[in-house]
C-alpha cells in the first residue's frame, strides 16, 4: 500500500465499488478502505438488486455474478390482525434478460464479488480499516486517517461511501446528525428452507424469485413495512420502520419481527423454516429535503452517505448507489484531466446527478417521508376498516344481500371517515406515481 493515490475510496458498498471499478478501469490509481473483514460482512440488505447500472459497467453480469434469483413477482399486501387484502403480480416477460435489471442477492456474497471485479481492474482494496477522519489543508480534503500501521494516507480525491451512518460526513460538516423521523431501521432474519419448497410455496420456476411487501399490522399498525424476498435456497424476511416512531412507542425491533413472522399471512410462507442469520441496520429515508451537500474540494459523498434512496413504494437504492458511485468516478477523471480537485470542479458530480434519474426521481418523490407521517391511518385505521368491509362482503349468512351490504357500509363509515380516507388517497398518490 502506497501513501499517495489518485482517488481515496471510504466504503466497499456498491457506490464505493462502482467508483473504484470505473476509476481503476480508467489508468487511475485506487485505494478503497472498508471497515468490515470483507466486503458485505456488514451489509444487511432485504431488498433488491436493481441493475441497470452495473450491466453498463459488467455487462451481462449475472453470468458470472452470485445473484439469487431474477424477480418476476412482486406483492404489495395490506394486514389487519387476522386478515390480509393482497394485489399480486407476475411478469413472464422478465424470465428474459436482461431480466428486469432485479435480481435478489446475499450481500456478503454479491459485494465480495463485486470487489473483486474492481481489484482485477487494478484498485487495491484494504479490509478491517476504520478511516477516524479527513486529512485537511484549509477547506480542502486531502486524505484520510486510517486506524491502521501507516494510517495517513494522501489522494488527490476521496470519494466517502461510507453508508448511512456517515460519521465522517458528519465529523467534517457537510452533514447534520440525521432526523430519526427520516432514517428507518431496517431488521432482518434469513432463514433457509430447500430450493423446491420455495417455488412450490411461492409459484415460481427454477431461477424465478418473488418480492413480498407487507403494510398495516405487519407493524402492529405503525408506520413502515414489513418483507419477504426468495433467494435461492433462503428466504431474507424483517421489517423497516422509522427510528423515531420505534423511540416513541417504546417498540423493540426483534419483538416487531417476531410478531410480523406470526401473522397467519406471513407464518405460511416460513414454516418449516430454519433461522441462519439476524442482522440489522439503517437506511436514510429522508428523500430529496434532506440531502447534504455532495462536494467540497476534495471530497464527494455518494450512496446511503450521501442519502441516495427513494423512499417511495419502488424502495431503490443500490441502482441510485451505483450511478453516484459512477458519476462520482467520471467527475474525478475530468477533475485529474483538469489538475484541478477544486468544488467547483467536482460540482460536475452534482449536475450528473441531477441530468440522471437520481435526483430525477428524488425530487419527484420529495413529499413521501414527510406525507407518510401525517397518514397514520394508512397503517392501521384503513386497513382495519376495509379488511372488515370485505369480510363483511363475503361472509355468508341468510340475510339479504340488500341488509348485509347496509349494515357492512354503516360499520364501516363509523370506523374510517370516508372524506379522511379520500383526502389521504390523494395525499398517497406519489408513493405509485
């Protein structure tokens, strides 16, 4: 390990390694510090891989890459305690590649890989490295401090990828300390079960897999979600909820998971089922109000760091991790062409991210975090209210249809306040617009 490169990479994430695959494939000289015993040993992730930009850069990645399963099915339902309301999906088309650009994948194993890739490209990639702080001159950035032998390292440029607890962000200023309200903590479990029983129970063929999201009383009625998505011979299954409301309800993470897996919706898609693994982490779900600044001269943020997630229903991140990481990369090639690693040389990052869906979809779903708070209902009241509506409608009694349809809507109307109801619909549009 030398003590000078031309770009200092903190994080082996997907920003970090797109950036480090993009920068060592261009000639420049790359070192990337990652805190964990390897790539993806501490990256919990529940969610899917969407791809678009990683088959620009590998194309025809999943050939090679340790990918679960394509995902052709996804399911949105709503739970009261007893009862579920489901809207279900299924595409043939996406059995073709490139596949939907959805795969879901085990991190620890896709961002081993993934690090490999850049390392082959010629990045060096140092584990059990903990960066404590920024090497400054003036405003600018100029390396950073590695709680390590021969910890001060220089570059020309440090791109942070550090994730969603982004204390060095924070430590330097470019970041305040993150609303609870807006960062949601994500708890999962994976448990496996045989590669067969998983298509059986969840109608799939070899290779096919399926993304389950859970509202309502996967939460006991509190905002946030609950999921389960099928890898090959696992299924990754927790919930994510806002750190604010587990703070003020007093709720403790692994009791919300627990009670979710009991739901008679959810337990039939585990039984038989063997815990391997519990993890946990956060995710900045604050959307487009609450981005910090990107640059400064000699540093960009990318990623969770940098609070690139869009917290509507389309849950993405990594593809929005991986486009920050490349444009990240494009900027310092020009900046190194220029000799110049001055903010408003690397501001370039900034105007790619706004031209690209990035800050494209941010600032179309800008009101989402702030909206699913003030619809409490959303969570329980609604799905309360309509899951009795619809029991009501299909139980089977020798009442006249006439009666039982009056007294089902009169039940409901004292539940839910039908001018409520259509208000928060409204307000709901942009989380599937």
């Amino acid at each position: 390990m030398s003590d000078r490169y031309d770009c200092i990479i903190v994080g082996a994430g997907p920003a970090g390694i797109a950036a480090a695959y993009k920068l060592a494939g261009a000639g420049l000289s790359v070192l990337v510090f990652e805190r964990g015993g390897f790539p993806g040993s501490k990256n919990m992730f529940g969610g899917i891989l969407y791809s678009t930009i990683l088959n620009r850069l590998i194309p025809e990645f999943w050939k090679e890459a340790p990918v679960e399963r394509h995902v052709v099915r996804r399911r949105y339902s709503f739970l009261s305690k007893d009862s579920e309301a489901a809207f279900d999906l299924k595409f043939d088309a996406f059995n073709n590649p490139p596949y939907n650009h959805s795969f879901t994948v085990l991190r620890a194993r896709f961002d081993k890989w993934f690090a490999k890739k850049a390392e082959e490209a010629g990045a060096v990639v140092v584990t059990e490295a903990v960066v404590d702080d920024f090497i400054t001159e003036g405003e600018r950035v100029q390396g950073v401090k590695v709680r390590m032998e021969g910890g001060t390292v220089y570059g020309d440029v440090v791109i942070c990828a550090e994730g969603a607890n982004s204390l060095l962000s924070e430590k330097i200023g470019m970041k305040k300390r993150p609303d609870p309200a807006n960062m949601v903590l994500g708890v999962k479990e994976i448990i496996s079960l045989p590669k067969g029983v998983i298509e059986d129970r969840f109608s799939l063929e070899d290779g096919e897999g399926a993304a389950l999201e859970f509202f309502g009383e996967a939460l006991g009625g509190e905002i946030g979600s609950g999921f389960i998505y099928t890898n090959r011979e696992t299924l990754s299954v927790g919930i994510g909820c806002p750190i604010s409301v587990l703070k003020e309800k007093g709720m403790k993470p692994y009791e919300l998971i627990e009670s979710f897996k009991r739901h008679p919706s959810v337990k039939n898609f585990l039984r038989g089922g063997k815990i391997e693994e519990y993890s946990a982490r956060m995710i900045p779900e604050g959307g487009y109000d609450s981005l910090p600044a990107l640059t400064r001269d000699g540093l960009l943020l990318t990623g969770d760091c940098a609070g690139l997630v869009n917290p509507s229903l389309y849950k993405e991140g990594t593809n929005l991790a991986m486009a920050s990481g490349v444009f990240a990369a494009d900027t310092v090639i020009e900046a190194k062409e220029k000799g110049d690693f001055s903010k408003a040389t690397l501001d370039g990052y900034v105007k790619r991210l706004q031209e690209s869906f990035v800050l494209k979809d941010l600032k179309r779903y800008r009101d989402v975090p702030a909206t699913l708070h003030s619809v409490p209902g959303f969570f329980k009241e609604y799905p309360e209210g309509i899951m009795e509506l619809l029991q009501g409608h299909f139980t089977v009694t020798e009442e006249s249809k006439e009666d039982v349809h009056r007294e089902i809507k009169r039940l409901f109307r004292d539940k839910v306040s039908i001018w409520r109801l259509v208000r928060d619909i409204y307000k709901l549009r942009r989380l599937i617009t």
